[in-house]
C-alpha cells in the first residue's frame, strides 16, 4: 500500500487513462463505434454492421504486434495497462492498436 501512494500509482492511472482514451479517439477506423473507460480500465467498441472481423480475432492481431488485450461481450476490446505506465508507453501502444487497425482487411 506503500508503494501505491508513494509512487502515486492512483494520480498516475487516472491521467494515463485519459491520455489513452483521448488518442484512441483519434483514430479514425469504421470499426470503432466508441471509446470508453474510468483509469486504466479502458475499451474500444466495434461496430458489428461495419466490422469484417471479430474483437476476438482483432485481438489477435493486437497481441502479434505486442498489445495485450481481451474480447468482451461480443464487440467490445477491452484494454488494462499496468498502473505504472508512462506517457511514452501510452503513446506507442496507441501507435501499435492504430496501425493494427489500418493493417486489418475491410
């Protein structure tokens, strides 16, 4: 618990999380009908009359390019980085799910 406050992991999650979602708003992709989250906690909302391919099988391609992150509820990639991640980190995950996206047929 320490640790948690002293490296002010909380403060940390809430303004990483928000520049998480902020830049996956940015991308521009038909599949994505939304972006939504609280912290870290953050998803992307695929739209199932415009998408050719699952969330689950989109997430394999995100884990191919080094992006863990799991299906749920049909339509929804559900992304949860670790609390200690910097701004730079978040940045090029963003890069990697954006360009993942572009990569995938339509």
């Amino acid at each position: 618990v320490q640790t948690i406050i002293d490296e002010q992991l909380p403060q940390n999650a809430a303004k990483m999380g928000e520049l998480f979602r902020e830049r996956l708003r940015q991308i521009d992709h038909p599949w994505i009908q939304q972006v939504r989250g609280k912290g870290l906690l953050n998803a992307l909302v695929m739209d199932p009359d415009k998408a050719t391919l699952t969330a689950k099988q989109v997430c394999k391609h995100l884990v191919k390019h080094g992006v863990l992150a799991k299906q749920t509820q049909g339509n929804i990639i559900r992304f949860t980085p670790p609390l200690i991640i910097s701004e730079e980190q978040v940045h090029a995950c963003c890069d990697i799910i954006e360009e993942t996206f572009h990569s995938l047929p339509a």
